[in-house]
C-alpha cells in the first residue's frame, strides 16, 4: 500500500514539473501564431503598436548577437576543452577546468556587468552589439569548453597510441584523429550553447541594449528578440502585447528546435554516449 | 563504460610545432579566464564610490532613494533569500519525486527520453517564463492559491494582504519550476551513481520497494541530493528575468509573501537604463554581492555533490 502510494507519488511530481512545460508551450503558440505573418517577421519594430509593425530587426539583432557571439566564443571554448582533455592531467588542466565550472554557474546578470565593465568602462563603446555579443559570449565558452572536454574524453586511447605510433605529431593527432572522432559531441555542444545564448535577456538589457531601429553597427545599440518581449510584456497597447507573443514564439521555436534536433540527429548516431554534463566525470576522481 | 582520461606521457623530445600548439591552446584557456576574473576586479572599481560612501552600512540599508541618495542593499538582498526559499520548499520535494521516478521507477525505455523532457523545462528562455508567468501563473495564484492562503493563513504575517499576484509568491513558484531541471538531473545522476549492491542488500532483508528507495538510496545519496538543492538555490539566487516580470517590484521589505518586492538581480534589471553616477556605482555594487553569494553557494555545492561521488566506489555500480 506505501508503495504504491509512493510510487504514484513521484509519477504525480513527473506529471506535474511538466504542466508547467505544456502549458509554456500551449500558450506561446495559441497566442503568439496570429501576430505571425510575412510582414511581421521582415518589418521593423516602430514601438507604437500601428500596422505593419514587425520584429524583424529584432530577428536581425539576435541572429548577429548569436553570430559574433559564436565566432569569438567557439574558438575560445574549443580551444579551452581541447587543452583541458588533451594536455589538462596536470595542476593547470585542473585550475582551468574549475575556474570554467565556476564561469557556468555565475547568474547571467552578473556576466552582463562583467561584459558592461569591459566594454563600455574599458574601451568606452556604450551600448552596443558588440557589449551584447561578448556578454553572449562569456556565457558560451563554459558550456563549449565542457562539452568539447566530454566529447574528447571520450575517444578511445587507443586511436590516440595509433596515431602517435604511426608517428604522426601530437598537435596533428589532437586536430586529425581526435577532434574528428569527437566531432558530433563537439557539434552537440556548440548547438547546445547556441540554444542557450539565443534566449539569454539580463546580459543583452545590461549590454546591447535595444534600438526600434534596423542596425547591424557593431558599435549601435541593437535589438533583440528577448529583449522585444521584455519591452512589451507589459505594455497596455494590446498590438505590442502581441508583437511580444510572436516574438516569443518565433524566440522558442529556434530555441526547442535546436534542442531537439541536436536530441534526435547527434546523440542518437553517437549510440549511448551521453554529451550532457555527467557529474560522476565532472566531478570525481580530479585531484 | 567511459575511456578512462588520457594518460599518456612523453619522455621522449616533443617538437617545437607541437610545444607551440599546446602553449598556444593553453594561452588562450587561460587568457579569457584571467580577463574574465580581471573583469570582476574592474567591477569592484565601478563599484567604488558607493563602497566608499556607504561602507559596510549598505548591506544593512534599507533605503533605496535616488532622491536623497541613500542606498541599502537590504530589501533586495531580503527579497533574493525569501524568494529563492519559497522556490526551494516548492522545487525540491518535486524534483526528489522526479528524481526518484527517473532513477528507481520509471521502466528503462522511458527513463532517457522523460529525463530530456524534464531537462527541456531548462531550455525555455527566461524571459518566455516571465511572460508566461504574468498572463497565465498570475491569474491562476491570484484567483485560486492566494485566497485559499488568505482565509486559511491570513493571520500569520507571511500570508497577509491583497491576492493580486504581482508578489513574492509568484516570482518563487516560477523560481521553483525553473530549478527543477537542475535539481532533479543532479539528484537523479547521484542516485543512479548509489551502487547496486546496496539496493540488493535492502532488498534480501525484505524490504519493499519504498523502503528500499528510502533506507539504501535516499540515505545513501543524500549529501549528493543536499548538494543538488544547493545547486538549484545557486540557479534561483540569480534568476533574474521571470522574476523581474512578476514580483510587483517595490523596494521595500516586508515579510508578506502576498506583497510585491525585488531582488538583487530584478533591481539591476529595472533601473539600469536610467541609473548614473553614485546609482549606477551602487547597483554595480548589488551586482557584486550577488556575485559573492552565488559564488559561495556553487563552491558549497560543488563540495557536496564532489564529495559524494568521490565517497561511491566506481566499480560498485551494475552486476
């Protein structure tokens, strides 16, 4: 009788943590698909509520936040996991590796300042896609490197011993034979972080700021689609309350999308292997 | 099973190209890392002119007026604590619950693709949890939880006035569904790490299922499931969006959970356009205590859940 009670007990916490997940889902696309339309998505945000407004800015803004974001922090995050797995068994992989963990957990606002003091206090840009893009990037290179780390990991040592013996360099093992082998968990990974970025709002408000206006100037203020919601979730103008609506629809459609792509194409041609942070490696056996 | 880290050795001469690539990998880890700790101490110079005017006094402020200049970190730091608590009461049970379900329960076919969904809850925007929030958690507190709390408990000071749903209460409750996620994915990992043996051994004294849940893996888990809780608390500190959209923001304290209040984070959030000078020193200055507590609570964390899986044996697990 007890354990049956408390069986469908936890079953009851499952089915309840994913109302909540549902619902999300349910409301931003009853609400949000009729503000959808050709115009809505390529026109600008004027911020009066008229016909004929869009978020196409805002599309624009995110879609360059993401790119500059990436480019400056893929590499760095990659480079970070590669040397972490690769030449890390020693006091410095160690440090990096947990200086990195503590990077992932830092609250997203407090990254926004870190970007604000670096790009508007030391090099005195102001608001600007390019605060909002190092922000972004910030967050990214924790999750890169850890997954990068992961996905390297797990290459058999075997390949690593082939290579070697055949007399290749290490740097060209470490690029050819191993990053190549890990590459799906490493794609899993930079998608992953993409997915992340791309709904992040604290650090944009603190940083990039927003603009009604279409810009693409690294040194603008930039719009961006969570920040478009964040502008209109209150507004009393019933049209902008709407643009808010689409805006997240269109927000989550690229977040989830990424997601389970990533779950149904990379993880499943990797069999068993599992990318996501898995706290028995994370955190065992590392001193 | 993993491949065990590399452990391969050179003793023999390594080239320069292959000296220059590990140099060169390395400078880049380490170059962002020392900026991005560098950019911490940058803000504690931005934050100087309100560390100087207001001393350690400013934790304890209660004000918060642009007018006359007095700024206090207390109802913000006040109303991060009451939230976040109010998110860990609601959050943790469940996500035990769900761990439970996922690590002992569910059937092997539905453990992976259950355990994604659960961790989808983690891929929703902040933001979109914040408009969510507003038009469909709000009408739902303040019509049907927040008169049940008023009539039942309106005499103890944490449930008194008006059920609008622009609250504390409402900002926790999306706070405990955001940290869901970590806190059931972390607990479910250190349960799954519980090894088998010690089920078996419930099991052949002739405990039940339940029991055996309770004594051989809740017990046995239970620094690592404390050190998951510590996580998601770590996670709801910093939340700032869904609870900048539904807390009511108003910058004082009061222990109602029925009235609205601000965080750490909301306050950054909701005068950062307009702040300057001593203002903006100040909130950097809020920025920074975020920073630490968050901080102290992810190292505390990281201890707990490390020194659990240190403590399982790796090669206790399947039979």
């Amino acid at each position: 009788m007890k354990n049956q009670l408390a069986s469908f007990a936890a079953l009851a916490c499952v089915v309840l943590a994913l109302v909540p997940l549902v619902y999300i889902l349910f409301m931003v696309v009853k609400t949000g698909a009729p503000a959808i339309s050709w115009e809505f998505l390529t026109n600008r945000t004027v911020g009066t509520g008229g016909p004929g407004e869009g978020i196409g800015n805002a599309i624009l803004g995110t879609l360059l936040l993401v790119f500059y974001a990436t480019l400056i922090g893929l590499p760095i995050g990659l480079m970070t996991g590669i040397y972490v797995s690769e030449y890390g068994n020693n006091k410095i992989g160690y440090t990096v590796r947990f200086f990195n963990d503590l990077l992932a957990n830092f609250p997203s606002i407090v990254i926004g300042l870190l970007a604000y003091a670096l790009v508007v206090n030391l090099l005195h840009f102001g608001f600007s896609l390019f605060a909002g893009s190092v922000a972004l990037a910030i967050i990214m290179i924790p999750i890169v490197a850890n997954t990068t780390e992961e996905a390297l990991r797990m290459v058999p040592n075997s390949l690593r011993e082939g290579a070697l013996a055949l007399g290749v360099p290490r740097w060209r093992t470490v690029l050819k034979v191993i990053l190549v082998n890990g590459k799906s968990g490493v794609v899993t990974g930079a998608l992953l972080s993409v997915a992340r970025i791309t709904g992040e709002t604290a650090p944009l408000l603190l940083t990039a700021f927003y603009s009604s206006y279409w810009s693409a100037s690294l040194t603008q203020p930039v719009a961006s689609l969570p920040l478009t919601i964040f502008r209109n979730y209150n507004s009393p103008s019933k049209e902008l309350l709407q643009q808010a609506w689409g805006a997240a629809l269109v927000l989550i459609l690229i977040v989830l999308s990424i997601n389970i792509g990533v779950r149904l194409f990379l993880r499943n041609r990797t069999g068993k292997r599992k990318v996501v942070k898995s706290w028995k490696q994370r955190l065992s056996l590392r001193t | 099973m993993r491949a065990p880290r590399s452990r391969l050795t050179f003793s023999g001469r390594t080239s320069t190209a292959d000296r220059l690539f590990e140099y060169g990998v390395l400078a880049i880890a380490l170059s962002t890392l020392i900026l991005v700790w560098g950019l911490v101490l940058e803000m504690t110079i931005d934050a100087q002119p309100a560390i100087y005017r207001f001393g350690p006094g400013f934790l304890v402020g209660a004000q918060w007026n642009p007018n006359t200049e007095m700024f206090g970190a207390l109802p913000f730091i006040f109303g991060t604590l009451l939230t976040s608590g109010i998110a860990i009461l609601i959050g943790v049970p469940l996500s035990i619950g769900i761990a439970v379900y996922l690590s002992e329960l569910a059937p092997p076919w539905v453990r992976e693709p259950l355990s994604f969904v659960v961790e989808l809850l983690a891929a929703v925007p902040s933001v979109i949890y914040g408009l969510w929030g507003m038009y469909a958690l709000r009408p739902f507190i303040a019509h049907s939880v927040e008169p049940f709390f008023i009539s039942f408990l309106g005499w103890t000071p944490l449930f008194q006035g008006n059920a609008t749903g622009l609250d504390k209460f409402t900002a926790g409750v999306i706070l405990a569904i955001m940290i869901i996620p970590t806190v059931a994915s972390v607990s479910k990992e250190t349960m799954r790490a519980v090894p088998d043996s010690q089920r078996e051994a419930a099991l052949s004294l002739g405990a039940t299922r339940y029991e055996t849940t309770r004594i051989a893996v809740l017990s046995y888990a239970r620094s690592g499931i404390f050190g998951a809780c510590i996580l998601g608390l770590g996670r709801a500190l910093g939340e700032t969006m869904a609870v900048t959209m539904t807390i009511g923001n108003a910058n004082r304290i009061s222990w109602s959970m029925l009235d609205p209040g601000q965080t750490m984070s909301s306050l950054i959030a909701n005068n950062w356009g307009e702040a300057q000078g001593i203002q903006l020193s100040a909130l950097i200055e809020i920025g920074l205590v975020l920073f630490i507590v968050a901080l102290v609570v992810n190292l505390f964390a990281r201890l707990m859940v490390g020194r659990f899986m240190k403590a399982v044996p790796m090669t206790g697990g399947g039979l």
